[in-house]
C-alpha cells in the first residue's frame, strides 16, 4: 500500500484546487428516512464535464505540464476522455482522442467541441487504444490512464478527504466501482483519516470485471455487455498495477445490481433528489433503496453516496422516468 501515500493525495489537492469544484455533500431526507440513519450525497455531477473524472485527469495533466509535456492521448470516449480535453484546454496542452470508427458522430463532435482532436483508428475500443499507444511510442504523446495511475488515483482521493473534512463521523462510503481509480483513492484517503471507516463498492452484476478478479484472486477479463450503468463497463486490464490491490486491499463489501434496479435508482434521484444522473451514479442510491447494503453496516452510522456523473443520454432519461411513473411500484411510495 505504501505506492500511495496521503502527501500524494494533499498534492493532487493543491494541483487541481482552482481547476476542479470542492463539491457539495447534501443530506438526502427520503433515503436516511429509510435507512433510518443520516443519508449524505456527495454530488460529483456539479463538476464542469459532469463527473469526478476531472480531478484524476486535471492531476495527472498538470503533473505531466509541471515536467513539460505538451501533449497527451488517451483512448476513452466516456467520462475519462472529456476530462482529459478539458484538464488539457485547461492547462493549455493538447489532447488527442483515440476512437474507433464504430464511435456515434455525436460523441465524436462532443470530443471535437471540448477541443481535443479525435482521431478515428480501427474498428473497436481495442484497436483505438492501439493507436493510442502507437503515439506514445513514436510521436512523443503522454498517455493518460483512466483509472490504474497513481495521479489519477491520487485526484479521485480527494473526495475522500472532501468527504472526512466534512463530516468526521462518517461510517461507510458507499461507491460506484468499475476500474477502481475512485474506489480506491476514496478508500485510501479515507482511511488514512480513519481506519473504522466501512467502505462498500457497487457496481451491475452482469461484465463487473473488479468484482470477478476479486472472486478469482487476480485480474481477469469479463465478456462486456450492455448496461445502464455504462461509465462502470469495460475491463481492468490484465496487467493492472495498482487498483486491483489497493482495491481488494481496503474494500469490506462489493454489492451487485441488476438493471432495473439500477433503474429505480435513477428515477429515485430525479424524483426525490430533483438530481439528473447517469446509470453509474445512481447505484448508490439504488443499492440503499432496494435493500441490499448489509444491516449492519447501515447501523454503524452516517452513510456517504458518491453519485458520481451526469452525463446519460437524455432521451433515455426521459424514458425511465416515464415509464417508472407509469408503472407506479413500492419503491417510489416512499
Ligand atoms: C469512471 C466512472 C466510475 C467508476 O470509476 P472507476 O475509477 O473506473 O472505478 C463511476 N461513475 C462514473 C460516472 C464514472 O465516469
């Protein structure tokens, strides 16, 4: 554990304090009513490109601009891809976006509109992030990772201390895991500030590729398959470095849900927390509401909830949220 350590995390603070929104930390009234202990939401859906991932990535950049690189690539499309074109125009460095041809126009103008170049190889994700590598090795490129980094890590842990700060009697985190960059900086900042501190990962239970190599004892890959929850698919990478340990080093619980609870999360956020988030951001709530966080552990005391993104597609929004009211069930009587 010692690859980390809390003056890494106090130095990503100061990097990316300016950058990046110290964000709010809301009690929610119906979810601690129902849980019948204090329910806080820490509300990553304020920052400027709509999710956490801008401080793993405004701390990884300003890094590489402190050491003079001029230039970086990374291959995701997602949260992680417009936190790097942002942190990049921030900070006065380019960015390139590797995307394969099968990427939706709309995603591409979205990467062109932050000010990244998007450069389109290959006919899969795999293939994109070859090119992404390509550039490293022969044209100077820095590659930023989207999670298994220790400055990324390093900037997700920020909540972590955002968190501790703002409420010295927290008990358990609750935290939406896919790669595990923010699992494992909250968990390790968190710690650091108090060992009691219960730390539970969510994530779908269908291609949650943490969760398998935690089961099997080592990385391994899992089949992707379609999700609400889409920023927590994708693998870990078999040759992880640093989230899979720190990961199964600090965590007590991983909790699984299916999609329609995963659902019910979202809808739960919009009606009575008036909050718009993506599938993976709701899984907190999700998993509070359908009961499947240990007793016990909700005992101990004031709960946290990382909802982590904003960024779901509209229309699909406006979908859930009208057919969840008319189909009116027991989890929006509360
Ligand atoms: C990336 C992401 C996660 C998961 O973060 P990891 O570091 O990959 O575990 C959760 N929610 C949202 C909205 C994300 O973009």
């Amino acid at each position: 554990m010692s690859v980390l350590s809390l003056a890494d995390v106090y130095r990503a603070r100061r990097r990316i304090a300016g950058r990046v929104f110290h964000t709010p930390l809301v009690e929610s009234q119906s979810l601690s009513e129902k849980a019948g202990t204090p329910v806080f939401l820490k509300l990553e859906t304020v920052q400027p490109t709509g999710s956490f991932k801008l401080r793993g990535a405004t701390n990884a950049l300003a890094r590489l601009a402190e050491q003079g690189c001029r230039k970086v690539v990374t291959a995701s499309t997602g949260n992680h891809g417009r936190a790097v074109a942002h942190a990049a125009r921030a900070l006065g460095i380019d960015a390139m976006v590797c995307m394969s041809a099968l990427v939706p126009a709309n995603k591409v103008e979205a990467v062109r509109a932050l000010g990244a170049q998007a450069r389109i190889a290959g006919k899969s994700q795999d293939e994109a992030e070859h090119e992404a590598l390509r550039l490293v090795r022969e044209e100077g490129f820095a590659y930023v990772p989207p999670f298994d980094d220790l400055h990324v890590i390093a900037g997700q842990a920020t909540i972590g201390l955002e968190i501790v700060e703002a409420l010295p009697d927290v008990a358990n985190i609750v935290v939406p895991l896919s790669g595990g960059g923010l699992f494992a900086g909250i968990a390790f900042a968190a710690r650091g500030a108090n060992r009691a501190i219960g730390l539970t990962g969510v994530t779908m239970s269908r291609g949650a590729a943490m969760h398998a190599s935690l089961a099997a004892g080592r990385p391994v890959l899992v089949e992707e398959v379609e999700t609400l929850a889409d920023s927590l698919g994708g693998g870990i990478g078999l040759e992880n470095r640093y989230t899979y340990a720190l990961t199964r080093d600090l965590i007590d619980e991983t909790v699984l849900l299916d999609e329609a609870s995963i659902a019910r999360g979202i809808v739960h956020a919009y009606e009575h927390e008036r909050l718009v988030v993506e599938g993976a951001a709701a899984v907190g709530m999700a998993a509070l509401l359908d009961g499947m966080l240990p007793a016990a552990r909700i005992k101990r005391g004031p709960l946290v909830l990382i909802v982590t993104g904003a960024n779901i597609d509209m229309e699909q929004h406006r979908r859930l949220v009208a057919s969840a009211s008319t189909q009116p069930s027991s989890h929006n009587a509360l």
